[in-house]
C-alpha cells in the first residue's frame, strides 16, 4: 500500500515537470487524544479506554500531501496520513479483547495505529478575488491495528477498509499574505462516521511558498458486532506549502 501511495505520488512529480501545476504540502505537530473508547468483539467484548483508563501521551505527527491543479478549477491529491499512538497502564478490572483474557491488576501496552490513504478530487465552484469555495470526493483506504498485550499475551486486531468521504475546501483571502483555510472529509452513515476537518491560517511567503499554523480534528468510529470503536484526536499543526 505504501509503495502504490510512492508511485502515485513520483508519477504526480513527473507530471508536474510537464504541466507545472504541482504543489507540495507537508504538516507536523503534536497529537492529543480527546477520547478512545474500544469494545473487540463489539458485542462481546469488555469496553475500556485508551484514554481513561490506560493513559495516552501526545505524539508528534507528520502528513504529506501533493496537490495537482489542473484548469483552474479541478484538484486532485493524494494524502499520506499516519497515525500511532501508545498506551499504557493497569486496569482494576479485567479485559476480554479479541477472544483473549487480561486479568486485572497487570500492567497492559496498547499501539493504537490509524494510518489513512486518501485521493481526492475536488471542484472549485467559487472562485472569486478573496474567495474560494470547492467540494469533491475523497476515495479513503484506512489500515488500522489496535493491539493489546501484557507480560504473557498479545493480540491484535487488523482492519483495512475503503471509505468514500465528501470533501469540501474555502478559502478566505483576508488580505494580500493572510488566508484563512477551513477544510476536511467528512461522511456519516448508519455504519458509522469519519471527520477529519482544519481550521488555519497560511502566511504566503513568496508568490509560491506558504507556511501555515492550525488545529486539526480526527473523529469517527463504527459500532458492529466485529468491533466498537470511537475515537477522537485533537491537533496542533504547523505546515508547509510550495508551488512549482
């Protein structure tokens, strides 16, 4: 899956050669968990947070997007989003996850991985001097494990699964350096729900370059009977833009 995301992404590079329409962003920051609440098996396993009841540090985080504008208003991108957290603590209670007991008392070490693969392609259908307005779709490949383990026994829970998501981007040009940018997929269903949204503000350093500062929210989960999980994560994010 990363080797496709690679190619996808040097194939968008060669084009940029070619077209010069390509754009490049990269965010960092730090990752805090606002809430991470899993029952494995859904209907018959122990619930128990990887937030309250075993404690999760923040994470630094790291994205890589390319941007490939195509007669002024079109876009499409691919996304690289990686997400691993670590939990770690002693529970007063026991836990049955994945069809395995953990006795309560024991010191437990969860990973908590929720790596993302997006393409997007997105519609501008304002496009004036201080505003932009765009949505699209998003096509989402999500490749999670949360695994759980103590001293004697470890288990895992793997699930890769495709989400088409909408997605939505505007831009605000307060003024001639300043934008605000307000953006993120976002789809609910019975089966359940997926937001990833941001709210920033870019500083245009050359006609080409823009570094930006801004807060990111990841939420969603699903609720069956193969797993519970809901989950939220807040972000503080730094990045950085350059159009070739």
């Amino acid at each position: 899956m990363k080797r496709s995301f690679i190619t996808l992404f040097i194939l968008l590079a060669l084009a940029s050669a070619l077209y010069s329409n390509l754009e490049i962003d990269l965010e960092s920051g730090f990752v805090f968990t606002g809430y991470n609440d899993i029952r494995i098996p859904g209907d018959e396993g122990t619930m128990f947070s990887l937030k309250d009841d075993l404690e999760t540090d923040p994470a630094p985080l790291a994205r890589a997007r390319l941007n490939y504008h195509f007669n002024d208003k079109h876009h499409l991108s691919p996304l690289y989003a990686p997400l691993e957290l670590e939990a770690t603590g002693t529970l007063d209670k026991a836990i049955e996850y994945q069809d395995e007991i953990f006795a309560a008392g024991t010191k437990l070490k969860s990973i908590y991985k929720f790596n993302s693969y997006r393409v997007t392609y997105r519609y501008d259908f304002v496009r004036k001097e201080n505003l932009t307005f765009g949505m699209g779709f998003t096509g989402k490949i999500r490749d999670a494990n949360i695994s759980l383990e103590n001293d004697d026994t470890k288990t895992e829970k793997k699930n890769v699964g495709f989400v088409p998501i909408v997605n939505f981007r505007l831009v605000w040009q307060m003024n001639d350096p300043i934008s605000l940018i307000f953006e993120g997929d976002a789809l609910a269903a019975p089966q359940g729900r997926a937001e990833d949204i941001a709210l920033s503000l870019n500083y245009a350093i050359t006609p080409k370059a823009g570094l930006r500062l801004g807060y990111r929210i990841l939420e969603g989960g699903a609720d069956n009977n193969e797993v519970y999980t809901f989950s939220l994560f807040h972000y503080a994010v730094i990045g950085v833009s350059y159009k070739f």
